[in-house]
C-alpha cells in the first residue's frame, strides 16, 4: 500500500490539507510541558521575587499569544477561530520543576493540537526568558500533548 502525503500534492508541492468537506465539530487538545529550575529561580518565582516582574502571569499572557500565532509559526497550519484558551502552571518545588498546561477549544474543521502544543511551548520559553539573569542552567522538558477530543481520529490521551 502506497503513502499518500496529505501536506504535498500529487507533483510534491507543499500544500494545506483541504478540510473544506470536513464536518464542523466541537475540538479540545491539552498539551503540557516543564521546565526544571534552580532552587533559587524556584523560590524568587512562587514568591514573586523575580526582578522582571510576574513570571507566571507573563508567561500565561505568553501562552495565550503563542496559541494564537500558531498559523504564522508552522507552516501549513490552518488558521481557527478558538472559543477559548487558557494556560495554567503546576509549581512543584521538591523537584524544582515547573508544569505548564494549554487547553485549546474551538468548533472547527481541523483540530487544535498544534496551538496547545504553541502555547505550552511559548509559556515555558518566556519562564526562561525572565529567570535566565538569575541562572541560565533551565532545561525546557516534556512537551507533548496529554488529550485530544473531537474530529475524524476521535479521542487521544496520553
């Protein structure tokens, strides 16, 4: 059995997928990741004592502008119109680790993995981008996607 490409077209050119005959349907991915940090970025961060201001809540407006760039990001992505997106964080001290989670939703013909995977992504850069003064030894680890419901291959947990 021959694979067929759905992101290329019959001479190999590059192309969106086309979800023109595709159902509208309801479509949620939640996608996580941490990041590990020194003792010293974890204290300054749960009690708000990094010089550049509020971590977590930069990094949340971060997450959410990530999820929305999404389209401009990765090539052939389609653009949606997302109902809702939210970026929550898990701070776990006893192991210097900082979880980040992005739950994307929209009605739509195609799925909203790849935003919630963004977001994530974006929340934990920007963690690393306001503690890096105070050590730049942070490792960005873990990012997958935990759960995905909705569309054509229906639903996905990690």
């Amino acid at each position: 059995m021959e694979q067929k490409f759905t992101h290329f077209d019959e001479q190999g050119n590059a192309r969106m997928v086309d979800v023109s005959g595709k159902e509208v349907t309801s479509r949620t991915a939640i996608a996580k990741g941490s990041i590990l940090v020194s003792r010293k970025i974890m204290e300054a961060v749960s009690q708000k004592q990094v010089p550049k201001g509020d971590v977590l809540g930069i990094a949340r407006t971060a997450g959410i502008m990530g999820v929305k760039q999404t389209p401009h990001l990765i090539p052939l992505c389609h653009t949606l119109l997302l109902d809702k997106c939210s970026v929550d964080f898990k701070l776990l001290p006893e192991e210097n680790r900082i979880t980040a989670y992005c739950t994307v939703q929209c009605q739509g013909k195609t799925g909203v993995e790849m935003e919630a995977l963004t977001g994530v992504t974006t929340a934990l850069l920007t963690i690393y981008d306001m503690c890096k003064a105070i050590d730049k030894r942070m490792e960005i680890t873990d990012i997958h996607l935990v759960e995905k419901i909705g569309g054509k291959s229906g639903y996905f947990k990690f």
